[in-house]
C-alpha cells in the first residue's frame, strides 16, 4: 500500500472515529503531500516517488518541531500541545529514527568514503551522510556529528 493510500485509509477512520485532532493532522498532511504533487506536475500529471514524499513528511515534522519550539518559548503550551499531537501523526507515516550509534557509524563510514579529513570537507559529508539518513535522522544531529568527527 503506497503512502498515499495508507493516508486516505487513516483520514476516512479517522473521520468514522470522530478523532478531530487526528482527522486536522491527516489533513494537512494530505495538503502538504498535494501541494508536492501539484508542484512537480508536468504534463497535467504528477505522480511523487517514495523519496519525495518522505522529504515532504521530514520537512512538515521539522516544521512542527520548529514550531512547539517557539510556542513553548512564547508561552503559549496550548498551542505547542497542538503541534505536538500533529508532529505524533506525521512520524506515524516516518522511518523509524535511527540511534546515536548507527548515525555515528554511518557519518564515520561517509567520511572514509570521501577521503574528508578536516572542517573543509564538511558539505561533501554532510550531503552524502543526509542521503544515506534522508528521514530517519534530524539534520541537526548529523551535523554536530559530522563536525566533531571533522575536528576531532
């Protein structure tokens, strides 16, 4: 079942469930994933592959993460609690995230790969490490990773 169908299934339970917080969170997945579509259109038609939707799912996570940050930060736990139980629905539909261990392991098997040896390699570690993590690791992560391997 492709994500999209998955999603379809999830909103109409939802709707039979009467769950509105969790029907508003499939929602504007469903937006977002729509909007993907319709960008990428050529033709009339626009059909997105596994990749692009999971970076659709990693940029609106990232978005509500961003935003129970600043809702916390102004006081406002009504509206950070909002954003987290939609954060909750999208990483249903997510890779499951990897371990400390296995990113460290996987940014020290990049960085032999492309020979990096210091601070000035760190885009061309960080471009092939974020491809081999795409959705399973938060870029921030990687990257402190990556520069203490650099520095190290």
């Amino acid at each position: 079942m492709s994500l999209k169908e998955k999603i379809d299934q999830d909103l109409k339970s939802s709707m039979k469930s009467g769950d509105k917080d969790r029907l508003n969170a499939i929602r504007s997945i469903r937006a977002a994933l729509l909007e993907k579509e319709v960008s990428i259109r050529v033709g009339g038609i626009g059909v997105l592959s596994k990749e692009q939707e999971m970076e659709v799912l990693v940029s609106i996570a990232k978005k509500r993460r961003d935003a129970i940050e600043q809702f916390t930060a102004g006081n406002r736990p009504d509206l950070a609690a909002t954003e987290l139980l939609e954060l909750t629905v999208i990483e249903e539909y997510l890779p499951e995230p990897v371990s400390d261990d296995e990113v460290i392991a996987i940014v020290k098997d990049v960085v032999t790969k492309t020979g990096a040896t210091s601070m000035k390699d760190i885009g061309k570690v960080m471009g092939e490490a974020m491809k081999a993590l795409k959705g399973k690791a938060d870029g921030t992560k990687v990257q402190q990773i990556v520069k203490s391997l650099l520095s190290a």
